[in-house]
C-alpha cells in the first residue's frame, strides 16, 4: 500500500521533507511567539482583553482557512502528484510571510493594517493545509511498511520543531534587542529566506512511487473531493474526531502557552519562552518514543488510551502551572506532564490518518478532514481558552481539552464497532 522501499533509500527524502515542515511551521507558529506586539501594534488603543482576543481571531482564521487549503492542495496532490502540491504550499507561506515581516502597523496605515495582516493569516492557513498531512503522506509513500508509525511521528516531531525554532527566534531578538516594532520582523524574514530554500530543495526530489504507480496504472480519480465526500463520509468523520483532540491539546501548547504565562501568570517575555521552549523541546524528544510504542500496541487501542489519560490528567497539569505561586518546579512539572499528553497522542496521529484512506484519495481525504478538525478546534484553542479563562479560572482551558478528547472517544467507538470504520 505504501509501497516497499527500504527506509535507507529514501534518507534524502526524509530530510527535504522533514527541513520543509520546520520551515511551514516554523512561519506559521511566528504569529503566536509574538502575538502580544502583534497587537499592540495592529490592534491599538484597546484593552489588553480585547487585543488579545482580535490577534487570537485572526490567529484562528488562518486554521479555519487550513480546511479551504486542504481541498486545494488535497485535490492536486491526487490529481497532479504530492511533489507539486507540497512545493506550492511552501512557496505560497514564504511570501506571506515576507508580506507579514514587512506590513505597516496601525499607526502607519490605518484599518489596512489589520484588513491586510487577515488577508495574510489566510494566505498562511490556505499553505499549511497542504503541507503537515502532505509531507506525511510523501515520507510514508516513500518509506517501508515496517516503521510507519515511526516515521509518523518524526513528521509531528518536524512540526514541533519547526514552533520551538519560532519560539527560540523570538528569545534571541528578545534578548539581544528587546521586542520593539521593529525587531519581531527579523524573524518573518528569515522565515522567508527558508522557505524559498526549501523550494529549490523539493524542486530536486522525486515524485513517490505510490503515485507514480497510480498514474501508471490509470488510476488517479477524476474528482477526487466528489469521491471521499460521496462514499468516504464515516472515514472523514473518523479522523476529524482523531484531529480535534490531538490539535486541541498541541496548540494550548504552541499557540497558547506564551500568552498565558505572560498575560495570566505574570511571567516575564524571557520566562514564559523558556517554558514554552522546555514543553516544546520535551514533546519532540517523546514523539518518535510513543511513535515506537504505538506501533507495538496498536495506533487505535494507543490513541485511546492517550484519550483516556488527557481527560485523567489534564486538570492537574494546569492546575500545577496555575497554582505554582512562582514555584517554577511546579511550572516545569505541569509543563512536562502537558508535553507528554500532547506527544503521546499526535505520535500515531498521520498515520492513522492516512491508512484511512486508499491511495488514489489519501492527499486529498486527509488533508481535507484533518484540517476541519485543526480549524474547528486546534485553530480556535487560543481564543476559547483565552475567553474561558477570563470568564471561568485560569484552569478552564483543561475543562476544553477535556471536551475535545472525550468526543474523539464517543465518535471512534460509534464508528469503529457499529459502521466497522476501520484503518487500513
């Protein structure tokens, strides 16, 4: 199914494609480290509340349009090869990103400051929804079917990396020249810079045998999109109920963990990207080790278990970093338990994902229906747990979590015994 290539032959392929998902997400997660300038500077003269709640909408209107990209991108990966889809999301990020480095704030342009920054978020949201299924999908279908999970899980790990290097960027101009309106821009740029290299480097590997072996055999669908949304509606379900909970809890780390350490829990900038950066740099190191555990018991039972364990364990985690009264023992302690949920149940995550689908609609069936469960709830965790937080505790966001992995149980048990949904 994903073809018999032996993992050292495919080592080139891996690198572009993993250097290529830093990269991705690495632009795209620019926009949380800085979410605080970013509203002072597009959103002035509105209270700290109110800042922070348009800077985490236009922060989710980027995912909500993953969904939009996933069609797009979905649809040419099957149709025209992975290679090009994935080579036009990068490029498609790296000039948003450049447009985002160099756009004028609200005192220099007005209400085309924040209209602008929307239309860019969206530009962002529309690439990374070609790119984090898309690499998978290129890894595994060049990859040997002996260490698929593995190799899953190194994708995810990518990802993370790509956020951990935006929070490290953010430290390194926060340290040396402080964050002004001027100096968060250094870090788009450099995105730019990356983002085109890894075009020139995707430019130079090769379409995977998988692919290439549809098209040989003539069996690339016509309307791929019509085709999943006709006959593959319980399979779509499945793996938007897998992406709620795994994107929920990831991006209460990536997308909100700065804001609240700095905004909720008096933090300093420097303090709260060195917890940030902790979470971050644990989960990378843990994803490829429940990769490895996943494969021995099963992505399913795993993931279950992972649910199980979120909505057991979540609620102290927070409550560890809310009640730390500066105790940053305590802060590490909840952080890491955070990091072990959020790894523990992303590491099985693609390629459960992409087993669910054949061949001829794997880009497009995932890249659609993960991106509908990252922007109903990994894009909008930021803002629903900024509210909560506001309105409820400071622990409410975990209650969120919760939800998310309790509906992941419900949907999976429901499509799996009595519709027989089963992965590939």
């Amino acid at each position: 199914m994903f073809g018999g290539y032996d993992f050292d032959e495919t080592t080139l392929f891996l690198e572009i494609s993993l250097l290529g998902s830093i990269v991705e997400y690495y632009d795209f997660g620019l926009y949380a480290v800085f979410a605080p300038v970013i509203g002072e500077l597009f959103f002035p003269s509105l209270s700290d509340f109110i800042q922070l709640l348009l800077t985490f909408s236009v922060f989710a209107v980027g995912f909500l349009m993953r969904p939009l990209g996933g069609l797009i991108f979905g649809y040419m990966g099957d149709k025209y090869g992975r290679k090009r889809a994935l080579n036009l999301s990068i490029i498609g990020m790296a000039f948003a990103t450049l447009t985002m480095g160099l756009l004028p704030g609200y005192n220099e342009i007005g209400i085309f400051a924040p209209l602008i920054l929307l239309v860019v978020r969206m530009v962002q949201g529309l690439s990374i929804g070609g790119e984090g299924t898309g690499s998978a999908i290129f890894i595994m279908e060049h990859s040997s079917k002996g260490n698929l999970t593995f190799i899953g899980s190194l994708v995810m790990a990518a990802n993370m990396f790509g956020t951990l290097s935006a929070t490290l960027v953010g430290i390194v101009i926060n340290n040396i020249y402080g964050l002004n309106e001027y100096n968060w821009r250094a870090g788009f740029i450099l995105g730019t810079v990356l983002g085109l290299f890894c075009s020139y480097l995707r430019k130079k590997s090769n379409e995977t045998p998988v692919f290439t072996s549809i098209k040989n055999d003539n069996k690339i669908s016509k309307n791929p999109i019509r085709t999943i949304l006709a006959s593959r509606r319980k399979e779509l379900l499945l793996v938007v109920a897998l992406a709620c909970v795994s994107t929920s809890v990831a991006y209460s780390i990536r997308g909100y963990l700065n804001t609240f350490l700095m905004e909720i829990m008096g933090y300093s900038i420097a303090q709260a990207f060195q917890f940030t950066s902790f979470c971050l740099l644990a989960m990378i190191v843990m994803l490829p080790l429940f990769g490895a555990v996943a494969e021995k018991l099963g992505q399913r039972r795993f993931l279950q278990i992972c649910a199980v364990l979120i909505i057991l364990m979540v609620v102290p985690a927070f409550m560890l970093i809310a009640n730390s009264s500066n105790d940053v023992t305590k802060t590490y302690l909840g952080l890491l338990i955070l990091a072990i949920l959020g790894s523990s149940i992303s590491a099985p995550a693609y390629p459960y994902a992409i087993r669910v689908f054949p061949p001829e609609l794997r880009y497009s069936g995932v890249a659609l229906s993960w991106n509908i469960g990252n922007a109903l709830f990994g894009g909008t965790t930021p803002f629903i747990a900024t509210v909560l937080v506001e309105r409820v505790s400071v622990i409410a966001p975990a209650y969120y979590l919760i939800a998310t992995a309790v509906t992941f149980l419900v949907i999976t048990a429901v499509l799996t015994r009595r519709y027989r949904v089963e992965v590939r």
